[in-house]
C-alpha cells in the first residue's frame, strides 16, 4: 500500500454517490488505499490507482505521482 484515503471525511469536492443499497460511497473508503503497487508472480511491475491523477489535465501534484508509478514500474520489474 503506498497511499490512503483520509480517515474520516475523505473527499472535499467532488461527486462520489454511495449505491442505492448504501454501499460504496466516500465513506467507506476512509482510511483504505488509494494507491497500491507490488510484482506479480511473473515479474511484472504494477501501480493501481483508485484515484484518477490525471482527470481533465489539471491535477495539481499527481504528475509526480504518475511518473514515479512509471518509474518504479520499468526498472528492474519494480524491485527498487
């Protein structure tokens, strides 16, 4: 896990709508990751974002986030 939702309230703009049954809104994604990396079991280097970092061009310091993602993905299968 390399990043986390906040605890509490997470989200202080945006559209983030629970399911009709209550299930799945911002709430439940307190203190979870937002972002997790590893080397699956044939090597490869993967970064999955639950964020979108780069929504409408203008993300405002998540650039850096995509290129370490890049980064650490391409060199030596992500063990660095």
């Amino acid at each position: 896990m390399e990043q986390t939702y906040a605890d509490g309230d997470p989200l202080v703009a945006g559209h983030w709508r629970p399911d009709a049954d209550g299930a799945g809104g911002r709430d439940e994604a307190a203190g979870r990751p937002s972002v997790v990396g590893g080397v699956s079991e044939r090597g490869a280097a993967v970064v999955l974002f639950g964020t979108e970092p780069l929504f409408r061009n203008h993300p405002k310091g998540s650039f850096g986030q995509v290129a370490q993602a890049v980064h650490w993905s391409a060199i030596s299968g992500g063990n660095a």
